[in-house]
C-alpha cells in the first residue's frame, strides 16, 4: 500500500517560515491500495491540496473514514473539490453511529457557518454503516481493524493490513491517562505489535505533558516507548504541536534516536511532514 500524509499539524493550522519542513496543515492521511481504492482518513486542512491532487489526476471515486470530529480533523471537508463535482462518489464510513458522518458534515456546513449546504453537493455519496462490524471491515483487497482512542469524546484509531503488511494510524491518543471509551496501554502495545509503520500521536515533550494531563495527547516518549514494546519498524511522530517549529522538532526526533541507540533498537523513527509518503 502507498500512503501520503497530506497535514500532521495538530489543533489548528499554522503558517510562517519556521513551519516550512514539516508543514502546517492538519490532519489528512492518503492510503491508496493495490487494487488502486483511495482512503482518506480525517478531513483536516490537508485534504485541500489532496483534492487539486485527485482532481488533476481525473479520479473521482474515495473512501473516507474519520479518527473523530474535533474540529482541526474536519475543518478542510468543506475546501475539498471533489466534493462539488457531479462525477465524484463518496463512500463515507458511518462509524460508530449510522448517523454520524452526515449529521456531523451537515451541521458544520450549515448556514450561517458555510456558504454552501452539504445537501447541495451534486456527488454521489453511499453511506457505509458499519457499525455492526466497527472494529473490522474491508475495503477492496484491505483489512481494516478499529480501536478506541483514549481521547476526550472518544474515537477510533486504524490498522489497515494488505499482504501481510500493516500500516496503524492512531493520533489524538493518551496512552497514559485513560479517557472514558479508552484503553490501556498494553492494549494499545498489543495492537501495534509488529506492525511494519506505526505513525502516533506524540505532541507533547514530557515537561509540557505533565501540565496537561488529561488533555488527550501523549508524549513523544511515551510514543515511542509503545513502538519499542510493540517492536514495531518505523514510527512517526504525528499531531505536531502548532507551536512547535522546525528546529525544535528536529531536535526532538534527535533525542528519540538517542533513547532508540541506547535501547539497541533498529527502530527508525522520524517526524510526518506534510508531503512525506510511504510504501508499506
């Protein structure tokens, strides 16, 4: 599977010389499988240069999935092209309430919010309610399994596993505070284990993480501890602070690599750029 992250930024997007490297934008991950479906995951910022993408490549069918609705993981929804174009089919995952999606978009798009009403849209859009099924379905040739986020107002993370590899997505997750809905930290372990990229929340250093506990976001170590224990092979460091610049992050993924050289591990570890791609 490729993917293509398309916005890392945390909370709100966030603009300026200091925040070239690894961007602004908030949240949207592009997975395309090899049957060649395209998953979007989360709605941020990032999902407005997705959709010039798509539209310039003259593809005009996507699955959406979403982590949760905090507003930086929506807020790009109503800049994105395809939805405003005739040709475009829609098969949004109605997770975990079969009314979720529709009653979520609609009510941030409604006037005097947004301009243009989601029930206006000339797209074709199928309502997918899995909710029977939330912690696994498939989509084309992938598997898709589900897990609680330890996160105010809850939500889901993903492991998405195509011939035999795995790529889990798991932001706005407290792996040391437990959110009503969440779960432990060796659940979240069990989860990740072996997975060949892990990209986590990790938004905090742990100074700042003592002052906000309970806020719904976890320490890069603590984010990195679970990769190790997991025994994953690649972390990335997602849902960067909106304060946090260039520099600082590259010296925060320097001391990751210290902590992985003296644990012995070969874990690579880095931080998601808006604009960084994998192949898993």
């Amino acid at each position: 599977m490729y993917i293509r992250c398309w916005g890392s930024r945390g909370s709100v997007p966030v603009s300026g010389k200091e925040y070239v490297k690894y961007g602004g934008d908030t949240t949207c991950i592009e997975i395309r499988s090899q049957d060649d479906e395209i998953i979007i995951v989360d709605s941020g910022t990032g999902i407005r240069l997705l959709g010039k993408q798509l539209l310039e490549e003259k593809r005009s069918e996507f699955h959406l999935i979403f982590t949760h609705t905090h507003w930086d993981h929506i807020m790009g929804f109503p800049f994105f092209k395809p939805f405003y174009s005739p040709h475009s089919k829609f098969k949004m995952y109605r997770i975990p309430d079969a009314r979720f999606v529709k009653t979520m978009l609609s009510n941030m798009m409604n006037p005097p919010f947004f301009p243009v009403e989601y029930k206006n849209s000339p797209a074709h859009i199928q309502y997918i309610n899995n909710a029977d099924s939330y912690e696994h379905f498939k989509i084309g040739s992938m598997d898709v399994n589900a897990i609680p986020l330890s996160h105010p107002n809850t939500g889901r993370g993903y492991k998405f596993t195509e011939n035999g590899k795995s790529f889990i997505f798991i932001t706005d997750n407290e792996l040391r505070f437990r959110h009503p809905g969440g779960l432990l930290f060796d659940d979240y372990r069990n989860f990740c284990k072996g997975a060949d990229l892990l990209i986590h929340d990790g938004e905090y250093t742990s100074e700042e993480y003592g002052n906000l506990i309970s806020w719904g976001h976890s320490s890069y170590v603590d984010a990195l501890e679970l990769a190790l224990e997991a025994g994953v092979k690649r972390l990335g460091i997602f849902h960067l602070n909106q304060e946090r610049t260039d520099e600082q992050i590259d010296e925060i993924i320097k001391d990751c690599q210290r902590i992985i050289q003296k644990k012995g591990s070969s874990l690579e570890c880095f931080a998601v750029a808006r604009g960084m791609s994998f192949t898993v």
